[in-house]
C-alpha cells in the first residue's frame, strides 16, 4: 500500500492593476508529497478555470490530518477516471480508519480492477457513510454487531512446566 497524504492547497491569480485583489481557490487534494499536490492543484484549476502555473501563485499547502484516526469509518467516494475507452464516473465505498487509508484503498482497487493508474483518476467527493446509508454490500458485510472471525491456527503459550524440546510438534489446530 503506498502512503498519501491530504494536503490543502490554496492559490490565486497574480495580482495585476485590474484585479489588484484575485478570488483565492483552495483544494483537497491527495497526493503521495507536497510537490505532486501543487503539480495537481495546478492541473485542476487550469481545467476548471482560465489560470496557469505561469499567472498564478500558491499561497499556502498545509497537511490535513484525521480528526478521530482511532475509529473505523465507512467512506463513499466519487470519481472520474479516464481508461482505454473513455472517461467514466463511479462511486465506490471503503471501510478505514482515515480519509487517506481510503483514498489508498481506491487507487490499489482501480488499478487492479481498471487498470487505472493515479494519474488519471480524480478524486470529486469523500464524504464518510453511516452504516444505514451504506450502499454495498462488501461494506454492509462488516456491520454486524456480532461479527466474529475464526482463529484456526494458534500457537499454546509456553510455560515453565512445558520441557523446551518434546518427542512430538505441537497441535496448533483448534477445535
């Protein structure tokens, strides 16, 4: 799994003698360090807006961390992502304990599932999902209150009265 981090990235157009005061923008963006987010930033805005790397200036990237990193939430994810065919729209959902395990998550997903690489996916909206609101069912699978998972193979632990060498291996297995 490789490490992202949230960054929040503000710019703004120069300021000339027409607009001695430019309108900021400030995104989210998830990147692998500070230099791929304002590369990104830049990307983004020069879509969305008539402004470039060259007219513009970055005001501030400061990293976002996780409020509650303890908790396991659901997230639901929007993006676009561009494949062999065409540009495609999806939702997905991902259980984790950050924004960023998530945001992780979805890329390793969509490029084993779409051959998607990082480059050419954007990320729209995470938001985090209550479990009533969760739509799939890979997710649902793990709301139960009483949810258990086997352990088949454990190790005895060794106490003093356990000889260090015995004529037998021991029994791992657990019925």
């Amino acid at each position: 799994m490789r490490h992202y981090h949230e960054y929040q990235v503000m710019g703004r157009k120069l300021p000339s003698v027409t607009d001695p005061k430019p309108k900021v923008f400030r995104m989210r963006i998830f990147a692998k360090n500070e230099v791929v987010a304002k590369s990104r930033f830049w990307y983004f805005l020069s879509q969305i807006h008539k402004l470039k790397k060259t007219s513009g200036e970055i005001i501030s990237v400061n990293e976002i961390f996780e409020k509650k990193p303890n908790v396991v939430k659901n997230f639901g994810i929007f993006l676009r992502y561009n494949s062999r065919s065409g540009t495609h729209n999806m939702y997905k959902e991902f259980r984790d304990i950050t924004r960023v395990g998530a945001i992780a998550q979805l890329y390793d997903d969509m490029a084993a599932r779409h051959s998607a690489r990082d480059k050419s996916i954007q990320i729209i909206q995470i938001e985090e999902v209550p479990n009533s609101k969760c739509r799939r069912p890979y997710v649902k699978q793990f709301h139960s209150p009483t949810l258990r998972f086997p352990l088949p193979h454990r190790a005895n632990r060794i106490t003093k009265a356990t000889p260090t060498f015995a004529r037998r291996r021991p029994s791992t297995y657990a019925c």
